[in-house]
C-alpha cells in the first residue's frame, strides 16, 4: 500500500485538535473521580465504570475493523466511480469511527496525564500505546477511503497496528 504524494501526513490530526481542552480536561476529572473513589480492595469504581460506558469500545473496534477491512479490499479501485459512490455510502461511518476515536484519545491522554503524576507511572506506556493505537486505527481507516490514497504516515501507523498488540501482552 502506497501513499500519494498529495495525501496530506494525518488525515485525522484536526479531527484530534478539535474539542482537545474539554474532552481532555474530561479525562483529567475522571481520572481524579477514579483517585477519590477507588477502594483498596476492589479495582472497579464508578469513573472506570463511566468511562468505559463513555467509550464505547466495542462500537469503535468493531466500526475501525469493517472500515479497514472493505477500504482494504476496494483500496487499488479507489479512482473508479462506483468506488466514490461506496465511499460515499460509507462516509458517515468514517465520521463516526473519527469522532469516537478522537474523544477516546483526548479522554485517555487525561486520564494518562494524571496517572503520570500520581504514581501510576508503570501504566503510563500502556496508556500512550493505547492512544497510538486508536489514533493508528481511525488514521488507517479514513486513509483507505481517500481518494489522494493512505496519508505519508500510514505505513508508520500501519506498523503500529501490526505490532502493538504483541508489545502490549510483554506489559
């Protein structure tokens, strides 16, 4: 999979500046509610139990998974009308997987920031490949659908989507 020279580097880098303050400051106060609420002897509480209903995880993998999977089969048909056409049917879709993904970064880097400061900083490599990988998905998904094809940092973030999820089961 090549990229075009006209693709821009992240097709979804204003789609994670856009609302970054308040959905981060979001993730900040969850990860404090998360501190002040979270017993010692049970690992659940009500700002992990929020943000997993927030996030909705299976939405997001599921959608980037479909996306990924159609875009890659109809990707090299990408200038043909009838792929325009489909890219067009399912540009809703992308917008959604785009505007999941991006408050689930903005959310997760919050929340990472205050386990930086907190003393939770073992799980801090996880939160950022967490991040990465999400940013990794919508990136890829969006690209497959473009016409101008995979943006310049794709086969990076390709990498990434490959390889995470092994690195992460070493954590």
């Amino acid at each position: 999979m090549t990229h075009s020279t006209d693709a821009p580097l992240l097709y979804v880098a204003s789609a994670l500046r856009r609302n970054f303050i308040p959905w981060f400051i979001a993730g900040v106060c969850l990860a404090f509610a998360h501190l002040a609420l979270w017993p010692l002897i049970h690992a659940k509480t009500f700002a992990i139990e929020l943000w997993l209903d927030e996030a909705p995880m299976a939405t997001l993998f599921l959608l980037s998974i479909t996306l990924t999977s159609l875009g890659a089969v109809l990707y090299r048909l990408r200038h043909r009308p009838f792929h325009q056409k489909i890219a067009a049917q399912v540009e809703p879709a992308i917008q959604t997987l785009i505007h999941l993904a991006s408050i689930t970064a903005q959310v997760t880097l919050g929340m990472g920031t205050v386990a930086v400061f907190t003393g939770a900083a073992p799980h801090v490599l996880l939160i950022a490949f967490f991040i990465l990988y999400v940013i990794a998905m919508m990136e890829i998904s969006t690209g497959l659908w473009r016409p101008a094809g995979l943006s310049k940092a794709s086969p990076h973030l390709l990498a990434v989507l490959m390889t995470l999820p092994f690195i992460a089961r070493l954590l």
